[in-house]
C-alpha cells in the first residue's frame, strides 16, 4: 500500500481508532481497580477519576465517528411520505443546520476552555489542569463538522451512497425475513 493511501486511512478512521484505544484503556483500568480492591484491599485513588474523563472523551469522538459513518440518529419517517429530491433537500438543509450549530458551539467551548477557564482549576485526585480533559469540546464540534461536510461532500458532489450500517443490517435482515417467490424456487444463500 502506498504512503498517500495509508495517510488517508488512517486520517478517515481516525475517530474509530482513539475511541478503540480509550475503551480499552478505560476498561483495563476499571478492572486493575476491581481486582486492587478485591485482592488488595488497595485502589487507585485517580483510577475512577481517569476512567471518567477517558469516557468522556470516548463519547464525544463515538459522536464524531457516528458522523463519518452517517450513522447519527435522525428522525426520516416523515421523508418516506415526500418526493425523493424534497427528502434530500430538507436533509442536507438540515445538515447545514448541523453546522452551524456545531460552529457556534466550537466558537462557545473555545473561548470556556482557552479564555475563561482558570489556570488553578485542576482534577481532584490527579492534579491536571481541567483545561485538558474540556478540550475534548472544542476537539470532538470541529470534527464532528468536519465529518458532515465529508458525507455530504460524498453524497452530493461524488455521488456515493452513505447509508448508517445499521440500516444496512436491517435491510439485510428483512430481505432474509421475506418469503421465496412462487415462481423462483432456489433457496436464499
């Protein structure tokens, strides 16, 4: 595999990468601190503190690489009762809508973290300075922008089809639940 195409990988799985190593960082630390409490009668006086804001920023990538995937929920019912290309306008109209919020709220979480946040203020047990565990805001709305603009960008100008994995499964699911034609009498694979 070529360099270029490397980059791009892992620039596009970015997102599933962090929140794959988070969890298991996360993970493996709760349960050193079941087993230091159970076996040693000991804990981890910033192990539950650490897990907490390894989470917290498990979550807010988990939203960034729901984006990529196009995998966030929405409500569509309603879309199925209009024509095809008002479907599309109202979603990619609402997708701006995301944006925009997104913005505002980089905006927001920028000036809280980087402006009015105090030095001093710092994690109970560990010390740090909280300014690094709330960056993940400002870190996790531009992504999340980036992402839309990415899905969009395929949709509409490269024309590919970005359909949410589960949605896919279901589709899969109910055409495996449907009955065989009369007519065709070869068994489903």
């Amino acid at each position: 595999m070529d360099k270029k195409k490397i980059i791009t990988k892992v620039l596009d799985n970015f997102e599933s990468y962090a929140c794959q190593l988070l969890l298991a960082f996360f993970v493996i630390l709760l349960f050193l601190q079941i087993l230091l409490r159970e076996f040693f009668q000991y804990s981890l006086s910033w192990g539950e503190e650490l897990a907490t804001y390894l989470f917290v920023w498990f979550v807010f990538l988990g939203a960034s690489y729901a984006c990529r995937l196009g995998a966030h929920n929405r409500v569509t019912f309603q879309f199925k009762m209009l024509p095809k290309r008002a479907s599309i306008a109202i979603e990619a109209f609402s997708d701006l809508i995301w944006v925009l919020f997104n913005c505002y709220f980089i905006y927001l979480s920028y000036k809280f973290v980087f402006v009015k946040m105090n030095l001093f203020w710092k994690s109970q047990t560990m010390g740090i300075p909280m300014k690094y565990f709330y960056m993940i805001l400002p870190i996790s709305f531009v992504l999340m922008t980036l992402r839309v603009i990415q899905i969009n960008y395929l949709k509409f100008v490269k024309g590919e089809a970005v359909k949410d994995p589960d949605a896919i499964e279901i589709e899969k699911t109910l055409d495996l639940n449907k009955p065989l034609d009369p007519n065709n009498k070869q068994e489903k694979n």
